[in-house]
C-alpha cells in the first residue's frame, strides 16, 4: 500500500471546519508552565512543532478551571483569567497559522491532586495508588471532602469561565476531561460515588454535573466553538480498573452523551493497547458504540501510531479521528515522517521519566541527536 494514500492522511469535514487528515495529539500534561499556570514560549513552541509536523489537530494538555481545588500538578497551566488567555493566545495563533485545530482541555483534579492537600471529590473516599513522580507528586493521595452542592455550583462555573476564557485565547474549542480517574469522571465512576442527591445514584445522575456544564458552556460560547468530551475506563491511578457491567454501564454513559450532545468524543485507554483495553464481550468496541449511539466525531486513542491499527480502526468505523501522544512527543513530525516513508524518532521511556516537562524532553531527544523540538 502506498503509505501517502492511508486512510489517516483523509480530510475530514466537519461543520465549520475542515481537516486535512485523521490525526489528532493527544493531550499529555507537561508540567511546564509558569508557577501562575501562564503557558509560556517553550509551550508555543512545543505546540506549534506539531502543526508544522502535519498534525491537523491538537488538544493541549489539562488546563486548570479555577483556583479553588482544580490544580492537578505544580506547574500546570490555567484557564482562569485574561492573563492566562493572554498567554495562550501566541499559542492558538502559531497553531493555526500553520494549518491545524487547537483544542483546550479543561481539567478539574478532585481527589487525584498532586498540588493540594484540600481535595474535593464527589464523595469522601481516598483514592487508590500513589502520586505520579514524573509529574511532582510523592505519597499517598490525600482524604477529599464530600463536595456540596455549593461546591459542585463552583466547580460548574469554573468550567463555563475556562471556556470563556478559552475562547478569548483564540481556541477553537474545548474538551472536558472526564477520563482517567480525575473529578468529571469521579462522579461517573459509581465505587468512587455514592453520593445519595441528584448527583449521585444512576448513570444519568452520575453524568448530571457533566451534562450541566456542557449545556453552560453551549450558551455562552458561539456555534462554531467545538465542545467535546473525553471518556474513559481505566484510571491514571488504577490502570486495571474496568466497569463491572462493561458493555451495559458504556451504553448507559453514551447514552448520556447523546442527550448532552457534544461536538466530538474522545474514548482514551490507560496502557496504549487499544485492541486489548477496548473492546466488549459484545465484540463492540467503547469507541464504535460511542459513533452508533451518538452519532457524532468520534476520536479514538491507544497506540495509533501502528499503521496497521490505524486502518482497522478507521476502515471499521470504530472512530474518525485518531490520537497520538508519546509517538508524536518523540517526534512532532511523525505525520511527515510517515507520509514521507522516511522513519520517525522513536519513543523511549526516558523522554518523560524522571520528569515529564518539555525541557527534559528536549533534552532526552537532544541526547538522541535529533533535535526535532
């Protein structure tokens, strides 16, 4: 097969946008901001080596959503005031002045914290496992607080104020993060909430304060702005963890999904193996009941960069954007590399261990050397 004419390297139209292939990075925290959560020049130019690549689309990495109990790592960037829209707007506009989509994520922690001691979750219980080094954690995480229902009010309006805020930075769009064990999916996780109010109890209960702040965000932000979400199972802190009803519980979370009517959804897996973390005894995969159910864009993660996986995936109708992460983190311009039939830097473990911040990174790949940030 001629690799130019994979199915990865098709547009995509999308309305009010048009993009030039199926590739997609990955949002991966990065540490890297200024204490104040400010993106910085190192951050513009890490996003833009992947426009420049050939990517044709980015979602940034999590992005605080107020300064109450959001934060997740020292050194995360924000999404709370007109400075930090003032500081990723050299970002969004460097993006697409070189062809591509830039997508904010917005990230609340909850119980997974590494940067407070004062924890919020939907119910008072600690969670598993331990802070990630990479990222400046150490320990056990902390005891949360049961949030009340003036917290969760908080907690909404600091999403719908990072969307604004987005929006001011010249984003295209935003995606809530509501995968990997941080609070969005907290709520939707049932051992993790046991709440007893409107919050809490069934699927659609669980999914409420998701639903809430996607309808917020719709009102106060244009048509052409995307909102979508990202979903997953497994956690950062619980790898193995896996609803018990498996194919009921992602029918009843999609069909959640449908109603509140996001403009694309992003189904991650933990380990990077899509083939072993997604599929249903069903023979479904979480991402191809996510396109019948929905019926919207559908992005799909874990180990994309293996062509062969690629096209199953997009040949099946699993998904219609695929995502990328630590291949396009070892190489920026893996979308050229491949389109090219010319071999792209590998990953190696060392580029994000001891720690995960661009400049490490750099260094790691500078050793290799290849500078390709």
């Amino acid at each position: 097969m001629d690799i130019s004419k994979h199915p990865i390297f098709r547009p995509l139209s999308w309305p009010g946008h048009t993009l030039k292939n199926r590739l997609v990075i990955a949002p991966m925290s990065r540490v890297s901001a200024t204490v104040d959560g400010l993106a910085t020049p190192e951050m513009e130019a890490y996003y833009t080596a992947f426009a420049k690549g050939g990517f044709s689309m980015i979602i940034t990495e999590g992005n605080y959503t107020d300064e109450v109990a959001s934060k997740s790592y020292p050194h995360q960037p924000g999404l709370v005031s007109a400075a930090h829209a003032a500081a990723w707007q050299p970002v969004a506009e460097q993006v697409k002045a070189n062809g591509a989509l830039i997508i904010a994520q917005l990230m609340h922690a909850g119980a997974l914290s590494q940067y407070s001691r004062d924890t919020l979750a939907p119910s008072a219980i600690q969670p598993v496992g331990v802070k990630m080094a990479q990222y400046g954690g150490t320990g056990a995480y902390p005891f949360p607080k049961a949030m009340t229902l003036a917290d969760i009010h908080t907690v909404k309006e600091g999403f719908v104020n990072a969307a604004k805020v987005a929006l001011e930075a010249g984003f295209d769009g935003i995606e809530l993060h509501a995968a990997n064990g941080y609070l969005l999916d907290q709520f939707l996780t049932p051992e993790l909430n046991v709440r007893e109010d409107q919050y809490g109890g069934n699927t659609g209960n669980r999914f409420r304060i998701v639903a809430e702040i996607i309808q917020a965000i719709r009102a106060v932000v244009p048509a052409h702005f995307l909102v979508g979400i990202r979903l997953s199972e497994g956690k950062v802190n619980d790898l193995k963890y896996r609803w018990k009803d498996g194919v009921a519980m992602a029918v009843e979370v999609l069909e959640e999904v449908r109603k509140a009517a996001p403009d694309f959804i992003h189904i991650a897996v933990q380990s990077g193996e899509w083939e072993r973390d997604s599929f249903y005894s069903n023979g479904d995969s979480y991402a191809a009941l996510a396109k019948k159910i929905t019926g919207k864009v559908v992005i799909a993660n874990g180990g994309m960069h293996q062509p062969t996986r690629a096209a199953r995936v997009l040949d099946e109708s699993h998904a219609d954007l695929l995502s990328i992460g630590k291949a396009a983190l070892a190489d920026p311009a893996w979308p050229l590399h491949i389109q090219q039939g010319t071999s792209p830097l590998a990953f190696h473990p060392d580029m994000l261990w001891p720690e995960a911040t661009i400049q490490h990174t750099n260094q790691i790949i500078q050793s290799f050397s290849v500078n390709v940030l």
